[in-house]
C-alpha cells in the first residue's frame, strides 16, 4: 500500500461495503470526509490491517455512521499530525 496509496480510498470503500453486507447492516455509512485519515495513515500491518480496522469499525460501532471518534487512535493520532503539519506548506 506504501507503493500505492491512490488505491486506499477504493480499498477501504470495498471493504466496507463487503463486511457491512456480512454483518447485515445495510443502513451504515462511511463518510468520505473520514477517507484522508485512511489515505495519510502508514499502514504497517499493510493490507491485512486495512481490511481488520474496517471489520472493527462496521462491528463495534453503535451508530449507523462511522464517526471520527470511532477511528482507532493510531490512525486519528498520526494522520492528524500529518494533516495538520501538510496545511503548513
């Protein structure tokens, strides 16, 4: 994914879609103001860490949208930083 960042935006669309259509909650959604803190973030578990954060996100969250405070605090955190640092240049 480092190699291909411009692919995380579909990436992480499918895997929602897919694990939302699994747990049968067609009514969630993810908006796409959440989409650059997935996009920024470095994904060291690659893929497999992508598609697990997006399981957990459709599972634990009570809401029928994924808010940014539902995000794991890794990727809030850090792509925070790096988009807060990038409006600086």
């Amino acid at each position: 994914m480092r190699e291909r960042p411009e692919d995380i935006p579909d990436l992480v669309r499918r895997f929602f879609s897919v694990c939302k259509r699994k747990q049968e909650w067609p009514r969630l959604t993810l908006p796409d103001s959440l989409i650059p803190y997935f996009s920024a973030y470095r994904w060291p578990g690659n893929i497999r860490e992508l598609e697990n954060v997006i399981e957990s996100l459709v599972v634990l969250t009570q809401d029928d949208e994924i808010r940014l405070n539902n995000l794991p605090d890794s990727i809030r955190l850090q792509t925070s930083l790096e988009l807060r640092g990038s409006s600086f240049d």
